[in-house]
C-alpha cells in the first residue's frame, strides 16, 4: 500500500487517527538541511555526467508504474528521472532549470495521486518536463518545442494527463477550485485537485483572488507552494528594490523558511488535527495546542482560509511522500497549502552556478553546461530598446522603467545596471505595472512600461481605464510581437495591434528595423502629448551591410548611428520605387516613382495602374516586402512596385495611404499582427475615403491567419502565416494576374 500505516484509537464514538512518527526530531533549520541535501546530490565535475543506464525510469512509463516501487527505487528514479531532463534539454534547448526543481515533487505527486482521475495543475507549466516524461512522452523529448513535436509547456490536447494548459502565471489555483467544484457538484468518486505554484507566480493578483475564493467556499484543493526565490528572470537585477527577490511575499515565505525547522510527519501529525470535523478535534486537542504555533500558526495563507503545511524540503522524498498521502486520504474540504522549499537547478552545478540558473538555455555541453550559441550578425532588438532608452533616460531625468518579473526579456536589466534607482520590477503584476505607470505619469515622471506583447493583455482593463481615458503620457513597450518560435501559441504577440487600436487616445508605432527602433525609443520620450506604444518582435537586427544593401540607408563610414532621433508622429515614408530604386537614397519622389536602375527603366513600368502595386508595410516584415518587390520585378518587365513603411497605425498617415491609392491599382498590406489590426484601419479608412467606390483599386491585407501556432522556429511560423517574401511576390502575382490561380473542383 501507498498510505503509510497508523494507529486508530476511538473517543465517544469518534475515531481520529495518530500516527507513526519518525524516531529522530527535527532540530535543524530548513537551509542548513537543505543545504546538505545540495551537498549530497550534487555530481562531482567537471565534466560532469549522469547514470549509464536509467533501469528504474525505463520501466516507468505511466504513473500507474511506480505504484510497485519501494520509497528507494522512487528516490533512484528521481535520480535518473533528473539526469534524463539534463540530457534531453541538452540537445533541443528549453526550458530547465525549473525542471531540475521539482523532480522530487513530480515523482511524489505522481507516486500519490491517480492522474488522470486527480488533477495536477503546473502554473506557467515550463517545468512540466519531468512530468511529461513520466506520462508517456518521454520518447518524445527529441521534438521538444519543434514543428510538430511537443509542447514545452502543458496543453490539453496533447495528453490525458495535462490537466490545464498554461504558459502564463498566476492561473493554477483558480484552475483547481474549478475544477474542485466541478468533481464536487458532478458527485465524483474522487476530489483531488493539486495546485503547483512558485514563489514567482504567486505574486500574480489572481493567485490572491483564487486563494481568497477558495477559503471562503472551503473548496478543497491542495495548493503546492514551490518556493524557490526566484522571483524574477532572473531574479538579483540592479531596481529600486536592490538586487533581492521583486516580492514582499517572497521575503515573507524566506522569513518562515529561516524562522522554522523543516517540518517533517511527525510534526505534520501533529497539525493535521485542525483538518478534521469538530468532534474530532476535540478527541485531539491536546496534540494540537502541542503543535500550535510550532507548526502551523499565523501565517497569512490561514487568514485566507487554508490549512498551512510546511515548510518542507522538496527535495526529500521521504518526508514529501507520507504527507501526501495523508492529505489526499483526509475527508477534510479545507483547502491546504504545503509549503516546499526547492532550489532550482538542483542536481546540475553549472545551473545553480549560472545567474539566471540556466532557467532558458540553448543546446549545452552536458559536461560543462556551456551553452552553444552561434554568434548574431547584429544585436538583439530587446537590447538594442534598453541602450536606446539608457540614452534617452541620460538627457531626461524623468525617464524610469518597469518591468513585471521579465528584466531579462525585456531589457530592464541593461537598464537596470545604469539607472537601478529608476528601474522597477513590480513582480508578475501586468495590471499593477501599467497602473503604477500611469501614477508616475500624473506627477510628471516619463514612464516606459515594458512587458511582453503577449502579456500586456493581462493589464488591458488598466489601459482603457487609467492610461487612455485619461490621456496620461505612459509608454507601452511591447517586447516579442508577433510570432516567437518555440514557446508556442501561449506567448506569441498576435493581438496588441487589434486589442490596442481600438482603443482611442492611443498613438500605436512599430519600428521596420534596429534604426528605427531606436528612433521610436527617441519619439516615445519626448512625446508627452497622450500614452504610447512601441512594439518590436523577437529578433536580432540586421546590421549595418543589410540595411544599406536591402533598405537604402545612407550610413556615415558604413556605422549604425550610436543614438536614435525623434521622427514626426504619424508619418510613414516610401522606402522603394519602382525599378528598384531605393528612396531613402534618393530624392523626394512620386508614389509611383520615376528612376532607372539595374531592374529596368521605370518609365517602362507600370504604363497601365493596373500593373502599378503599392506594398505598405507595418514593422518588421518591410524587409521581406523589400525582397518581393524586386522578385517581382525581375519576373515581369510591366510590373512597377512601390514598397512603403507606415511606422505608425494610430495616427495612420492618411496623405501616404491616399496617394498609394490614387496611383497604384493595387495595394497591399502586410503585418505581423492578426486580424483587426493594422490592415483593418488602412481598409477602414479607404473606405471612408472613397477610395473603393469606383472598383478600380484591388486592397489585399496580409496578415497572421484566424489559428493558433504551435511550438516552431520563427521562420517556420511565418511560412505558415504566409508572410515571408514568397507568399508576398504570390499575392502581388495573383492580384495582377500574372499567375493562374486554380480553381478548387466542387
């Protein structure tokens, strides 16, 4: 049997449970246990190096395997199960050190409950490795987060044993009520909801109200804490706060991590007295006024309502396996809280050494965890915007930056390391960064608030309501538009430009290239004039060859400038006529242009406005726009492209929008955006204008498709949208009938 024994004893026709307690008590405090758990897993290296073989994981491909194994063999497969994550993420990339946290808590929770009949629910779900190895897929690893293969985080239609999908924070504990109610109120056999949140998570506003929910309905539920002070990506940047931990919560839980011993079952036993009905408790109270304070007493968690368990070393199989049993065997409905503490990238020297504790790492030498990395051509964009904003924050002292838990992702730690007093990080709180930002725009502060595209959908509620309304001067930097690659649907930056441009009040930028970007970095800090967003995709920039080969510019000595300056709000600018002529190197030209270069005359072009195409590009995929134009032209002599660069969509530069109109018969749109956004204002106002009333004008926007992207590298993605240059040239052709379209037969 799973369950460890116990003793029965009866009072007054009530039966409550003692139990078998272990022999030595706890007198040590939980980071000097911890501590020596460290000392004792960690491999010797470098080089350092796993098992040969991997029997006991070998056998386990359900988490119906493990019922036969002894608590010894469950502590080997923890160590092979480890070891197996190291090896696998090693040779895709990923997610991993997060992983390396919780093997013990995957194998205890799995080894305890019955999934798929018990619900384990893993917030943000990025350290669902060890779990999905366990749930059939570990021969699947190979294909992690690639075209076709699996998910790095939990999603529902891959497996029976994904309880909930994820990929942002905060959501699990309400995912567990839910679905606590939903067995409760459908008269299941079996109510075992298990929540697994960190330290990080935790700090999410909705964490707080799915707690205060749960408390006041008695939903039972366990709600597995994972503190492993690692609040932010990564956790010690240079803020306002210092370098430790961006939560206060964090500060209270490493309070009672320090303040109390690990508690093990013997002094759980001693607590579980307030699990039980009230006649029970008085039958044990003696044991419990023994406990009292000793284990359980004061801590926020049971002013919310919860049954508080902990603190518990996560990384003790041994203790972690009898509680969980005793938990899920109580007929309590008082939620509960466990409390463990993990160290993330437990077992892997390299990871706990490393800053970020290789939290997202690419391919890496087992041996030596150096991660293999090819060199970029140029900078990334996110550090390209921080630089940017380091120059614009130099001449305005007003300048600050937020960030929500991401200074890694979005730059602020760059930033950070400059200004730290003007640097922010509020902790996984969208709604509270943009609110806190538009307070500082009230007493004359120039906030740019930095959070993921993806993200900020989190925080709308706060746009409308306390920035736009009220035409407070905060800017919204919007990191990984688009389409991201490999982490999937859940983080892509799809929706922004739909979700933000209805919204009014709102001047809406996004920048073609690394020039650009810091230009708009420029434009955001002196424009004081109502709020801003920048948005800018995953991606590195292009380098100085490629832009003046591909864009035209004209760069002094061959060199990016060093610093960006400000352009003029809602104005976008033809960046190629027809023939090929680049026009930032050129004189002011017509719509339609009138030089000659190596493509052919461009008088000889585009004679009738039926062959006259304008494509009128919206962030970064003017450069594949670029590509098409030119494929075009050297397919067909008649042909004329003009390629133009928007900048802005709110305000739409309508005079560029008009004359593209008036002299071309066929214009295009393209954006890395879904419907509703950039391609939606140009058709609106063409509409409005006038424009289509006489049929003789063709408008096509191209834009991400009504569906949802898997796990993919960026390229691939885009080849699935139909956004890279070819599917450009394509709709050129076909709008110009140059190409038979076949038709599809009944």
């Amino acid at each position: 049997m799973k369950c460890i024994e116990i003793l029965s004893i009866a009072a007054a026709a009530t039966t409550a449970s003692a139990f078998t307690l272990p022999k030595t008590p706890v007198s040590k405090t939980s980071t000097t246990r911890l501590n020596e758990a460290i000392n004792r897993v960690q491999p010797q290296g470098p080089p350092y190096s796993g098992p040969s073989s991997k029997p006991i994981l070998d056998s386990v491909q359900f988490p119906r395997d493990m019922n036969r194994l002894t608590m010894q063999e469950l502590e080997q497969l923890a160590h092979e199960l480890r070891w197996e994550v190291i090896e696998a993420v090693s040779k895709t990339g990923g997610h991993f050190s997060s992983s390396l946290g919780v093997i013990e808590l995957t194998v205890a929770l799995h080894y305890v409950f019955d999934m798929p009949e018990d619900d384990i629910i893993w917030d943000v779900a990025h350290q669902c490795y060890p779990h999905k190895m366990l749930t059939g897929r570990r021969d699947r690893f190979p294909t992690l987060r690639q075209l076709g293969g699996i998910s790095g985080f939990c999603k529902r239609k891959e497996s029976e044993y994904d309880s909930f999908g994820a990929g942002h924070s905060s959501t699990s504990i309400s995912a567990a009520q839910g679905m606590s109610i939903g067995k409760s109120l459908l008269n299941k056999r079996k109510n075992n909801c298990i929540a697994v949140i960190g330290d990080g998570a935790i700090t999410g506003g909705m964490a707080y109200e799915a707690m205060n929910n749960a408390g006041y309905l008695s939903s039972r539920m366990i709600v597995v804490l994972n503190d492993n002070g690692q609040v932010s990506l990564p956790t010690g940047t240079q803020s306002a706060g210092g370098v430790r931990p961006a939560s206060q919560l964090s500060a209270y839980t490493s309070n009672l991590l320090v303040s109390k011993p690990f508690q093990d079952f013997r002094d759980f036993a001693k607590g579980m007295n307030r699990l039980f009905p009230e006649g029970v408790q008085d039958v044990n109270k003696r044991i419990d006024e023994y406990a009292r304070g000793l284990v359980t007493g004061g801590t926020i968690f049971e002013e919310l309502g919860f049954f508080y368990v902990g603190p518990i070393d996560g990384h003790d199989l041994e203790n972690m396996v009898p509680i969980l049993e005793k938990l899920r065997d109580s007929d309590s409905n008082k939620p509960v809280l466990l409390h463990i503490k993990t160290n993330k990238g437990y077992g892997y020297p390299p990871a706990l050494a490393a800053s970020d504790r290789m939290h997202g790492v690419a391919k890496f030498n087992v041996g030596t965890g150096v991660q293999v990395k090819g060199k970029a051509a140029a900078p990334s964009l996110t550090s390209i915007m921080a630089n940017a904003m380091i120059d614009a924050a130099t001449e305005h002292r007003e300048i600050v930056g937020i960030t929500a838990a991401m200074p890694g992702g979005t730059g602020m730690d760059i930033f950070g390391r400059r200004f730290p007093k003007r640097t922010f990080d509020v902790g996984i709180a969208e709604q509270h960064a943009v609110t806190f930002a538009a307070g500082m725009a009230c007493e004359g502060l120039k906030p740019f608030c930095c959070i993921y595209s993806t993200f900020m959908q989190r925080g709308y509620d706060q746009v409308v309501h306390d920035v736009a309304i009220q035409n407070l001067p905060v800017r919204m930097i919007l990191d990984r538009a688009g389409v991201v690659g490999n982490d999937g649907p859940t983080h892509h930056g799809c929706y922004d430009l739909a979700y933000l441009g209805c919204i009014p009040n709102l001047t809406i930028m996004s920048p073609s290239d690394e020039m650009e970007l810091r230009n708009m970095v420029m434009t955001c800090a002196e424009f004081d004039e109502g709020p801003s967003v920048l948005r800018y995709p995953r991606g590195v920039g292009y380098g100085p060859e490629k832009l003046q080969e591909l864009f035209g510019y004209e760069l002094e000595n061959g060199e990016i400038p060093a610093k960006g300056t400000p352009i003029e709000i809602g104005k976008g600018r033809i960046i190629r006529l027809p023939g090929g002529v680049r026009a930032l190197s050129s004189s002011e030209p017509a719509a339609n242009g009138s030089t000659d270069s190596k493509l052919g005359a461009s008088k000889s072009r585009g004679k009738k406005k039926t062959d006259r195409v304008a494509i009128l590009s919206f962030g970064t995929r003017l450069s594949e726009a670029l590509i098409a134009a030119d494929e075009v032209e050297e397919s067909d002599p008649d042909l004329a492209v003009t390629v133009a660069d928007a900048r802005f969509m709110k305000p739409l530069d309508i005079d560029l929008v008009r004359d593209l109109a008036k002299d071309n018969g066929i214009v295009i749109t393209v954006e890395e955006g879904s419907i509703g956004g950039f391609g939606d204002h140009v058709l609106h106002f063409l509409s409005l204008d006038g424009a289509l009333d006489d049929g003789e004008l063709k408008f096509r926007p191209m834009v991400l498709p009504d569906t949802y992207f898997e796990a993919a590298t960026q390229y691939e993605q885009y080849e699935m949208a139909g956004l890279n240059a070819h599917h450009i040239r394509g709709t050129v052709l076909r709008l110009a009938k140059k190409v038979e379209v076949p038709v599809l037969s009944e």
